[in-house]
C-alpha cells in the first residue's frame, strides 16, 4: 500500500528528525534506518529535491531535516516520494462520468481519503513522541549517533 | 496504494457480478472494463487460482464468479492478486522489539487495517447496488451485453 520507497523515506525522516544535531552522512542513516545504502541515497536525494531536507557538501556534511518536526506531516512525506493519487474522476474515462465515481472507485477513493487524513494529521514529532515509552524506529543505536535516539538506546 | 493490477481485478469481479447471466470471455470483460486484454488476462488467470472466478472453455465459454457477490468481500479479491501486509512485526528485524512497533510502524499498520476494515465490510454486492441510483463501472454499455450493466445504460 505504502512503497518500500516511501517507507525507507519516512524511516530517514524519522531518524533525521530523532537526531537533530548534526548532519548525518547517507551512511550513517542508511545504518541506523536498516536501508541498502544505494537504495537510501536516491531516496535522500528525492527528499531533497523536495525541500525536505537540506544537504551539506564536505567534512562534517550530511543531511538535516530542512523543516521542523512540528509542522512536516507524515503526508506531505509520502507526497514528496510516491504520492498516493485521489480519484477524482472515472479512471475509465467516461466523460459524461465527470466527478460522480461508481460504487467502486467511490470506495478506493474513500481508502486514500482515510489514508490522506490519518497521515495529515500524523506530524513528524509526533512518531519521535517518547512519552508514551515507545523509541523512534525501535531505539536503534548506531555507532557514534549522539541523537536522542541513541540516549534512548543506552538506558 | 492499491496497485494496477488490484484495480483492474476488482473491476473484472464487479463487472462480472453485475452481468451473472452467462460466462463472459475475456475480450468481452477487457471491453467493458476498459483494461489492455493482455493485461486483464493474467489477472483473470490469477483471480481464477485463487478460486473467485470459475473459467469453462470453448463455444459459450468464458468467466463467471465463483462466489456470490453477497458474500464476496473486496478485501478478499484485493488479497487474492496483490496482498496488502499487515505489519505484524519491526520491519528493521530488531528481534528484542517483538510486536510493539515503533511510532512510524504503528501508524503505517493504522492505515492498513483502517483499509482492511472498509474493505472487508464491503461486500461486492454493495458495488452494484444501484439503489442510489449509480451503475457499477459508470454504466459501460459493451455490445451484446444483456445483463443489468447494459440494461441501466439504455435507460
């Protein structure tokens, strides 16, 4: 439902926001989010692209959160990647159709509104929330992270 | 979300619940659900492994749903071609973290039971009920189709 691509953005989005800090190279996200390193790059990129994140050439570079935790949502993450696409008319394209969907595609477009309204409603800070005793991405602890994370992994 | 291949197998079932009178052939169903015949044949194959479709062969041969549309759901035709997978554990293989999923993986496995739910307790009747005055699949009108479809479409 969700792609993979989407899925490893959201776990670098995740960890970025988890370990604000200091840039993070693609290598030390790709550790810490469990992500083949190729695979990982593109979608940091994608990201980028975005204006989702903002990348730092040289020593001491990587990649930071270009916004806050508090205001990015969970959709507009998918929406830079892979959008999930509402429909908005007959994909079978009849005309006469126009925006009244059969009972078919009346459900599939009910399911992507769901999905749209949970994510809108889902901000980044709130899947690094650590008041209910959870860990953002299961509290892993990469070697030399700093992160809250990391902290989080230690005790 | 729901992949290509998953739309045009819940068209083929929907069109087929609304025509019951006689197999259709799959020319007929790529037809009137506007699907490449290509295509739409190796979902109709795999819709039929999976038991939701009979297929007789030869002169007045074709598909015919092997299930009522009373107690077919669309969740079981979605599961049949292109499964959507709970996640039922840590996609990152942490072992120590078991079934209690970080916030990012709670809120994407949110999504997909909200999706299985509707989906489940959307029987495919319910998709061509036209007592609200819609047609299944926009009221396509094939040549030489007898069933309800078609006769909604001369209206």
């Amino acid at each position: 439902m969700i792609s993979q691509t989407t899925e490893y953005a959201l776990r670098a989005v995740v960890w970025l926001a988890a370990n604000p800090e200091k840039p993070l190279t693609a290598q030390q996200i790709a550790e810490a989010t469990r992500v083949p390193a190729g695979y990982l790059a593109k979608v940091l990129q994608g990201l980028s692209r975005a204006g989702l994140l903002h990348s730092q050439r040289g020593l001491g570079g990587g990649f930071t959160l270009a916004r806050s935790p508090n205001s990015l949502t969970m959709w507009e993450v998918v929406q830079a990647v892979d959008p999930l696409k509402r429909i908005h008319e007959c994909p079978l394209g009849f005309e006469a159709h126009g925006a009244d969907l059969c009972p078919l595609h009346r459900q599939l477009d009910d399911a992507i509104a769901g999905i749209e309204k949970a994510f809108t409603n889902c901000k980044i800070s709130k899947l690094i929330d650590t008041s209910d005793g959870s860990s953002p991405l299961c509290a892993y602890h990469p070697k030399g992270t700093t992160g809250r994370g990391a902290k989080r992994a230690k005790r």
